[in-house]
C-alpha cells in the first residue's frame, strides 16, 4: 500500500517512519516550530479548546473523569485540561492518559510533566507509547475524554484513528479534535496560500535548519479533508455530531470537532 509524504509516495509503512522522524528531529524545537507555524495563535486556539470542552468533576460529585489526549506529544493539552479542571472545579482526581507514536516526544512530555507542573510522577498521570490508529494498550468503553490536538492528519489512516477513539470512549464521552483545517475566505487564503508555502518552509530553514520537516508538515495541511469531510468521517465511525460539527478557528486555519458517543 502507498501513501503520500510530502511530494513523495511511499509505503505506509515508510510514512510512519518518516512522520516519527519529523518529530523526533524537533522534539526539542517543538514549541519554536508550532510558533513559526502558527505565528503564535496555537497558544490561543489551544486555550480555546481547553475552555470550550469544560471538562472536570463537578463539585458534589464523585465520577473522577478518565481523560485521554492522543498524539500528547510534549503535554500541553494534557496539563491544560488537569489546570482547567482543577482551578474551575477543584477537580483534583480525575487521570489523564497521554498516548503518542512517538519516544522522543513522550519524554519531552514527561520531562516538562516534572519541571513545569504540578503532576510528576503523580499516579494521575501516564505516558504511553501507542499508535493512535490502534491504541491497542487502551481498552474499550473506557474513556470520558478524548482529545487530540495537532495530531490526527499525522495518521496514516485517519478514519481508523476515528474508529479506535470510538472504541475507547464510554457511552456519553465526547471526542474533540483541534487541527489545522481549511480557510473558506479566498482573500485570506491566497495570503495564507503564500505564508505557508513559501514563507514556512523558509523560515523552517532559517529557524531550526530544517526545511524538510516544515514542508512536511504544510503539505499534510493540505492534504487534510475539509471540515465538512471530516466532520462525515467522526459520523461515520459512529460519533454523534452536534450542530454543523465543527468551529472554525482564525477563518478555519484551524478547527475544532466534536462528536459524542451515544
Ligand atoms: N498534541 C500536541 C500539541 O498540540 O502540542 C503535539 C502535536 S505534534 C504536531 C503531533 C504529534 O503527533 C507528535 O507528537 C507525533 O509523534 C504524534 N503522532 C504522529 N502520528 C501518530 C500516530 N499515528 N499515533 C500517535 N501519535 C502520533
């Protein structure tokens, strides 16, 4: 079977090999790069997010939530969701699975877990190195949370990472997605067109000296399905999607989905 990466086609099995390179090679430049990428607004978007799924144990209640955020990469919505459940509802119980494909980024992870929060090396908090096509160390009807953020287009089946997070969520969890999308407006796009094709991979050079990951990563933005495509894909692995099924973020070069197990 083959698959694109970047102007090449390739084996899957070559694409999983070269997306878990990309990463490694900017583990360490990971926050540079989603800056660069992003202009900054990723910070925003994430916060956003956070926000909008509003997730936590409520007070009065005894259901700690099983959160899993896949393709975690170095922690950010990780931390973000335990922060927001804290702060807004002094949820100090609820767990957090981080999965990704990927060694390098999972330490990163733990790492800024350590230093930076007030997690580490807590029970309520794990690193696991999983597929999110497979998830196979995740069991079935297990999760209330799934999230992933800048991670599903990675994914060399996208629709089978879809139907693995149906598989894990319970009954009633909700599956929220934030990842690069598609903007509508056509001024806007050409100007955007020309920041990330040109500009991107320039700066990725200048930057991190590494012009192949950063057009890498522009190319698997475009490659990715339109909202509205994507959106047919959550339903179609059997999600509930309310409303249209998606926000556009900054004139759709980002969105969020949303489906819920029913
Ligand atoms: N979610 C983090 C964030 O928003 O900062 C990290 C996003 S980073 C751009 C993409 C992550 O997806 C990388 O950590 C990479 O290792 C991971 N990834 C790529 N393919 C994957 C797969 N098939 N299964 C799990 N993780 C994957």
């Amino acid at each position: 079977e083959t698959t694109h990466f970047g102007y090449q086609t390739v084996s899957t099995r070559e694409k999983e090999n070269l997306v878990k390179g990309v990463f490694s090679s900017v583990a360490s430049n990971y926050d540079l790069m989603n800056d660069i990428m992003s202009m900054g607004v990723h910070r925003l978007w994430k916060t956003h997010f956070i926000n909008k799924l509003d997730a936590g144990m409520r007070p009065g209640t005894d259901r700690p939530l099983a959160f899993l955020d896949v393709a975690g990469g170095t922690g950010d919505i990780a931390f973000g969701l335990l922060d927001h459940a804290k702060h807004k509802f002094q949820d100090i119980q609820s767990t957090m699975t981080v999965a990704d494909i990927n060694p390098d980024m999972l330490m990163e992870g733990e790492r800024r877990c350590v230093v930076q929060t007030s997690y580490g090396r807590s029970p309520r908090i794990q690193f696991l190195e999983q597929n999110g096509e497979t998830l196979d160390k995740i069991e079935d009807n297990s999760k209330d949370v799934y999230t992933i953020a800048f991670g599903i287009r990675n994914f060399t089946d996208i629709q089978a990472g879809l139907n693995t997070a149906y598989r894990v969520l319970k009954p009633g969890g909700v599956f929220a997605c934030l990842e690069f999308s598609h903007v509508d407006n056509s001024l806007v796009d050409t100007v955007y067109q020309t920041y990330s094709f040109s500009l991107l991979p320039l700066m990725g050079q200048l930057v991190a000296n590494d012009r192949d990951s950063y057009q890498y990563l522009v190319e698997s933005i475009r490659k990715f399905p339109k909202q509205e495509e994507f959106a047919g894909m959550v339903r179609k692995a059997g999600f509930y999607v309310p409303g249209k099924g998606y926000e556009d973020l900054t004139f759709g070069v980002a969105a969020i989905h949303i489906g819920v197990k029913l």
